[in-house]
C-alpha cells in the first residue's frame, strides 16, 4: 500500500507539472487546496484551476483534455495493485470492497467476475465519469448480485441529463480549505444517493455513523441534498434527543462544480457552527440561518433563501463568518439518548371537504398501518 501511495503522488505531483507549464497556477495554490486532506489527487489541480476562472466544473472538458487517463495531455499513468489480491484483503479484513468508476477502466466484465465470485460489495454507480452506455449492464449486475449502488445537489455533477451524485464527501471537504482552519475533519461517506430517494433505512444508517463515531467527535456535519433535508433532520432529532454535541446538516441549491454555488458557503457555515462553543443537538444550516432540526422546512426550490422556520424562532443567524444567535441553546447534559428503531408504516392523510366519507374509510386506512393516522384538516371538519 505504502509503495502504491508513494508512486501515486508522484505521478500526480508531474501531472501537477506539466498542468504549471500550460496555465498560470502554481504549486502552492494546488497544495493549498488539498490541505486537509490525506493525499494529493487531480481534483485539486481542478480544483485550483477552477478557482482562476478555467474551469467550470471538476470534471468536465478541461479534465478530459488535461488530467484523464486516455485523452489527458498531463495525465501521468501509475501502478495499482492486482484487483484481485486488493479486493481479497479488503474482505479479509472484514471492510466492504466497492469497485471504483467501472467506466472509466474498462471494467464491466470485470465487475461481474468480482460480483460473481463474491469479492466486491459494491460498484460505484454514480460518478461523472460512468459512460451512459455502460449503465444498463451496471445496473444489471447491482442487481443481479444484490450489490449497493454508491455515489444531493451539493455532491452532483452535470452528467448531460441533468445533476446526479458523484462527488465524495471528501472532494467536498477539499473545496472549501477553510474547513480545515476550523476543525480536524473525518469524512464518512455512508451512502451517494439522490436525496429523493432517502428512505428510514438510510436515516438508520446515518444514526448508525454517528452513534459508532459519538465518543471520539466533537460534532458531525451531514451533507444532505435539499429536497428531503427536513424530513432527515427531524428523524435524527428524534432518533438522537438530548444531544451535548451538535449534528448539523446542510447542502445547496446548486451543485459545488457551478460557478454561482451556495455550496461552498453553507458547508463553511455548516462547520463554523458545528465548531462554535454552545452549539448542541440537532440543526440545520442553509443560507446563512440556522433551524431547529424539528422546525425545518423548504419553501422554494430555486432561491438560495430555500428552508424556513415554521413556528418557532431561528437558532442563530451567521453573517460574515460570525455567529449570532438568537436564543440559547437548551442544556444537554444528561444526554444523549439514542433510539434504534423507527416505524416505516406511516400513513399521513390530509381531509379536505366534500371528500371525506365516514368513519369506515378511516378504518380501513388504519388497517393499512401500523401506528395511529396523522389526520390534517386544512378546513374544519364534522364527525356524524
């Protein structure tokens, strides 16, 4: 492992090199926007150029014309290890072995040998380099051999057709290097998937990370896409009360690979809480606001200002990289309480007039469910 690290710097630190010869960036600029993290990768060269106007985004055609593997000017080859020999030391370790970028090795046959012969757990399905053409039999192996599919807006990339999750929790780290002024940082990346697609089993997954990393953090920061923020905010404060440290979320309304994100802003903000003396329990950070993780909501879809706090005041507000708050934060000291399960059959049934039809209707719905109906009636309503 030593030896392959130490080749893979070198070829990325030449790739760096020849990238200087062609554009005005230096090797401290690139150096500063890896700091932090555990390794220097091309996505800081990127990263660098992106922040001297030639690049829009991380890995559109500047990467493809400079740092890809098979059409990059500057791109520098280096040795891995046999897949083999890498994926059987990872089970044996007893780690989950995910196969990265199948696309962009060539690897799909490969893939299914690995899935077939039970060596990976899973491939990396969402990433902005996986060829649209290679999808179909990507998504016929995942579930053939019952394999996990890794990769918000926060995290997506442009793809052609629109956003999908692509970046790491880490490369989002490393694009904001004022992270690291704040905080000592470890990235966990339990799941890259559309936030629209977040069931209760994900929301366990994510009190599973913090619960197994409660004792040895100050606090955690999730990055969340923004559709369903709420609603995993509001799980988290009920699966952890009482919480001494705090647990923030937060994401953006436009991709970090855009020129005009919010991305970098709310990550920074979302850490400068997360690292403030006082901040406690479970919260959102977006646009400058802090909210109650029970209090959340989005109203807009488009507008940077997207969540609100409904009946209840903001926690803080930050203003040019100062906290202000606005009430204070409750004590916590006899937590936390953790929960480990959730009920998954919910039915929310909203009435409105002239449709609801008697008590048998209400019945039946009950059926259907394991917990008690959550009945809203946006008018009065009469029971006869």
């Amino acid at each position: 492992l030593k030896h392959t690290l130490e080749g893979r710097d070198r070829a990325i630190r030449e790739s760096m090199r020849r990238v200087m010869k062609l554009f005005p960036v230096t090797e401290e600029h690139v150096l500063r926007c890896a700091k932090g993290s555990a390794a220097l990768y091309n996505v800081h060269i990127m990263l660098a150029l992106a922040d001297l106007g030639y690049a829009e985004s991380l890995y559109g055609s500047l990467f493809r014309q400079l740092l890809a593997e098979k059409t990059g000017s500057c791109f520098v080859p280096h040795a891995y290890p046999d897949v083999w020999e890498a994926a059987k030391l990872v089970k044996s370790a007893g780690g989950v072995c995910v196969l990265a970028h199948p696309s962009e090795y060539d690897s799909i046959d490969l893939m299914e040998e690995l899935a077939g012969a039970g060596v990976i757990d899973g491939v990396e399905r969402y990433h902005p380099r996986v060829r649209e053409k290679d999808i179909p039999a990507i998504d016929a192996v995942i579930e053939r051999y019952g394999l996990i599919a890794t990769g918000g807006t926060i995290a997506s990339t442009e793809d052609g057709n629109g956003l999908s999750p692509a970046l790491t929790g880490e490369e989002l780290a490393q694009s904001v290097p004022e992270i690291s002024g704040l905080c000592e940082l470890d990235v966990v990346q339990p799941m890259n998937i559309d936030s629209t697609n977040m069931r209760p089993s994900d929301w366990m997954r994510i009190r599973d990370v913090i619960v197994e990393g409660y004792a040895d953090h100050d606090g955690f920061v999730i990055l969340h896409g923004t559709d369903t923020m709420s609603y995993t905010a509001a799980a988290l404060s009920y699966l952890i009360q009482d919480s001494p440290k705090p647990i923030v979320l937060t994401g953006s309304q436009r991709s970090i690979c855009m020129e005009d994100t919010d991305a970098r802003m709310n990550l920074y903000n979302a850490f400068l809480y997360a690292a403030a003396e006082g901040s406690r329990g479970v919260s959102l950070v977006f646009d400058g606001k802090v909210i109650s993780g029970t209090r959340a909501r989005k109203e807009r879809t488009k507008s940077f200002n997207a969540f609100s706090s409904v009946d209840y005041p903001e926690l803080a507000i930050i203003r040019d990289g100062r906290l202000i708050r606005y009430l204070a934060e409750l004590d916590h000291t006899d937590g936390p309480e953790f929960f480990h399960c959730l009920e998954e059959r919910v039915l929310l049934l909203t009435l409105i007039p002239a449709w609801y039809t008697g008590k048998p209707a209400l019945t039946k719905l009950a059926g259907l469910c394991n917990v008690a109906i959550g009945v809203i009636s946006a008018f009065p309503v009469s029971y006869t």
